[in-house]
C-alpha cells in the first residue's frame, strides 16, 4: 500500500499540468508590487473568476484563459471549442452566468483560422454565449487561440475560490457522463456529445449553490486534475485538508493514477459545512454530477492524500506554493454596499 501511495504523489507532483502553473508565482509577485489597484475589484487574482462591482445588485464576472499549444496546432476545432469551455467553467464556478466572449485567433494559413472559429462558434451555439469582440493575427509563426468571457451574478450569490473554512466537508462533483477525448488521453469530454439544455441543466446548480449561499468555496477542474485543483483553492484560502483516495468515484475504464490527473471538461471542486454538505450532494447529483465529499479542511496549510491506513504529503504551503495570490478581504465581507461609479 505504501509503495502505490507514494507513487501516486510523485506522480501528482510530477504532473505537467501542475508544473506549468507555478511560474505565474512570480508574475502575481510582480502584480502585487507594481499593480493598479482598482477599488471597483472586489476580488481577482486566485479566483476562477474576478468580481468587478460597478453599484447596484450585480458584480460583473471576468476571466480568460488559453489554450495550450499542443492543441493549437494539432486539432484547431477542437482548441477553439476549448477557449470557450474553460472559460464558461469559471464563470459558474463562481455562481455566476457568461453572457458574451472575446476571442483571439492567432494562425499562419487561414484554414486554420477557420477551423479556430468553427469550434468557437459550435461552443457558443452550446453554452448560448455571443462572441463580441476578438484579434486576429494572420500571419503568426505559431497557432494560438485564447479566450476571455463576461458574466454576471448577483453580490449576494458570488462564490470565492478563497473563503474556505476549517472544518469545512471538501466536495468532489464530475459529470461521469462522458468519454475519453479522442484528442487528448488524459481528457474527459463531457460536453460535446450533449445538448445545450443537458449541458446548462447540470451547469445551473452552481448559480442555485450561490443564490442559497450554500457553498463558502468553489474552483472548476483545470487542466491541473482533482488535485492540483484543490491545491489552488487551498492555497488561496490558507488552509490544508486530507483526501481520501477510495472516496473519489471515476469511470470503470480510467485508472485512479490517470482519473487524479485528467481535465474533466465539466467537474468542479467546492467546500461547505458538514450542516449542509448533504444537500449540496444531493442537489449535484439532481443536476446529473457524481459527488461524493472527499475530506476535510484545515488549518495546517498542507495537502495530505489518505489511501487505506496511510497518508502522504503532496504540498506543504509552509515551504512551497504554487500561485500564492493575495486573498483580498473584501470577499469575506461582500454585502450589499458599492462603490460610488467614478
């Protein structure tokens, strides 16, 4: 038992989509000593999704992301399909809804072009946001398409991704209703073989979680897996927790090895209170998400990963981090006020 355990650590440790994130340390560090700062942010870097408040009863919702190159250039569809995908996850994650897109294309043939719009605009069609705005580059060295979406939500239903609490249930939530993706081995596609409606019925729990202010967390999966994921929420809450191994539920054909490390295109990570970890289950699982609560937060500012009798330390935030972004304290205390509009 031993032995697998600690594999399966170094091998989270090891995982390229873990790796990648920790540079941007440094680039946050830069931000925190030079950076505007804007008393309209309610909060930004650490979320899935900033909160911008302008008055009102509403907080605008921001966020972009990248596709990675790999993908850029060997499947232009489906990497323009994914610019919007990933974006549309953080917007909910937050308990919010994505209303328009921004894109950027860009591409040395135009063929290629196309087909980066093409899987935009099919992701649009389905997740029913308009592309508003983008940049084209046509005469780039290298395929690129990214993507950055606008939501709103209501100040009293924002979720943070930060104000995770000590003793709060660690709940793990994926729609095992999908495939592994044709063009990625470590990719399960839960979207494109749905509907709209099916796929905006399961995305709808998320602004339900945040209009009965069920949730004190929430991060979408990324591309950093179950764990990597939870690493980020953690550190940006200043808190540890323990998983559990043999509570986190995956497809028959996957490998718990490759199910901690894959990109679960619809899968999100949230905490809440043991009071009302039993209805946010059942209300996840009401909206067609396997969820089951995987352990529990704490004080200790580490990641422990349980398997039987046995635990291992994946990440110690007393010695290491990842993205280490400044938790704002406005968070904690949204309410209804707002700042005048300059």
């Amino acid at each position: 038992m031993t032995g697998r355990l600690k594999q399966l650590v170094k091998e989270v440790r090891d995982y390229w989509g873990l790796r990648r994130k920790q540079p941007i340390g440094k680039l946050v560090t830069i931000l925190r000593k030079e950076g505007f700062q804007c008393p309209h942010v309610l909060s930004g870097i650490g979320e899935d999704a900033a909160a911008i408040d302008l008055g009102g009863d509403n907080i605008i919702l921001l966020t972009t992301d990248a596709i990675v190159p790999e993908l850029a250039a060997s499947n232009p569809y489906v990497a323009g399909y994914a610019s919007i995908l990933v974006n549309v996850n953080d917007i909910y994650a937050a308990g919010g809804r994505p209303i328009a897109a921004m894109v950027n294309v860009a591409f040395s043939k135009m063929e290629v072009g196309v087909q980066f719009m093409r899987g935009i605009c099919e992701a649009g069609r389905k997740f029913r946001v308009e592309v508003v705005r983008g940049h084209t580059t046509p005469d780039a060295k290298a395929n690129a398409v990214s993507a950055s979406i606008c939501g709103v939500v209501r100040r009293d239903s924002y979720i943070s991704a930060g104000s995770a609490q000590r003793g709060d249930n660690l709940i793990l939530a994926v729609d095992l209703e999908g495939r592994v993706s044709p063009n990625y081995p470590l990719g399960w596609d839960t979207t494109t073989q749905k509907t709209s409606e099916e796929l905006l019925r399961r995305y709808e729990v998320m602004r339900l979680f945040g209009q009965q202010r069920l949730l004190n967390s929430s991060k979408d999966l990324s591309n950093g897996g179950i764990i990597g994921t939870t690493l980020l929420l953690l550190e940006y809450a200043r808190m540890g927790a323990v998983i559990d191994l043999e509570s986190i539920r995956y497809p028959h054909e996957i490998t718990l090895r490759n199910w901690l490390k894959m990109y679960i295109s619809t899968g999100f990570v949230v905490t809440t209170t043991p009071e009302k970890s039993e209805t946010v289950l059942k209300m996840f699982q009401k909206h067609g998400f396997a969820a089951s609560s995987i352990g529990t937060v704490n004080q200790d500012l580490k990641l422990r990963l349980r398997l039987g009798s046995e635990e291992e330390t994946v990440f110690d935030f007393t010695q290491e981090s990842i993205v280490a972004p400044p938790k704002p304290p406005q968070v904690r205390g949204l309410g209804t006020g707002s700042h005048k509009l300059c």
